[in-house]
C-alpha cells in the first residue's frame, strides 16, 4: 500500500483497513505456524502496512486536535545536547584486590 493512498483516506476508513490487516496478519501467522503458508513475505508486508497506516492515522489525528500549545521537541533535544556529560568515579584497585583476597584459594585437591 502506497503512503499516498493512505493519505487520501478519512481516519474512519484507515481505522477500517487496520482491522482488515489485523485479521489478515493472524490468519497468516497461523498458516505459517502450521505450515500453509506459500507467500511468506507477505506476513512482513502486512506488518509494515499496518504501522504506516497507524502512523498516517496517529498524525491525521494530531492534526485536526492542535487547539493547545503544542510542545517542541527541538527544544527538549536541544536543552538535553547543553547538558554536561556525567562523569563517573574512577574504579579504584583497591576493590579488585580485595574481592580477591576474599575468595578461597583453589587447590588442586579442590579441583579434583
């Protein structure tokens, strides 16, 4: 399905055809599970025409309910690459050290 026609549709109609793939997509997973399937790149094709549709949907659906402010993400990305990298403690020997000497020391009697 081309995004062109996608967008051509009302949401009620996309709605529709969302509910058809979805049915589609379960009979193919069945039909895959129990061996019928011929065609099997089609589960993938379907799979990806339902999240364009859902995603054409979701931003016909941002559009018409923009009566608020509406929230910028540059500014939220952009206040989030000023901010300074966390710098982390450096690991100290000591605490390797001693976690080895807590451990027992293998024998060769323990080894057998």
């Amino acid at each position: 399905m081309k995004p062109a026609d996608i967008r051509a549709m009302t949401i009620d109609q996309i709605d529709d055809e969302v509910l058809k793939l979805k049915k589609e997509h379960f009979n193919l997973r069945f039909q895959r599970a129990s061996g019928q399937l011929e065609n099997t790149a089609r589960v993938r094709e379907v799979r990806r025409d339902i999240a364009r549709l859902k995603t054409v949907a979701r931003s016909k659906h941002q559009g018409s309910a923009k009566s608020g402010p509406a929230k910028s993400s540059s500014t939220e990305a952009g206040s989030a690459k000023s901010r300074p990298a966390k710098s982390r403690p450096a690991k100290s020997s000591r605490a390797k050290s001693s976690r080895a000497k807590s451990r027992p020391a293998k024998t060769a009697a323990a080894k057998s």
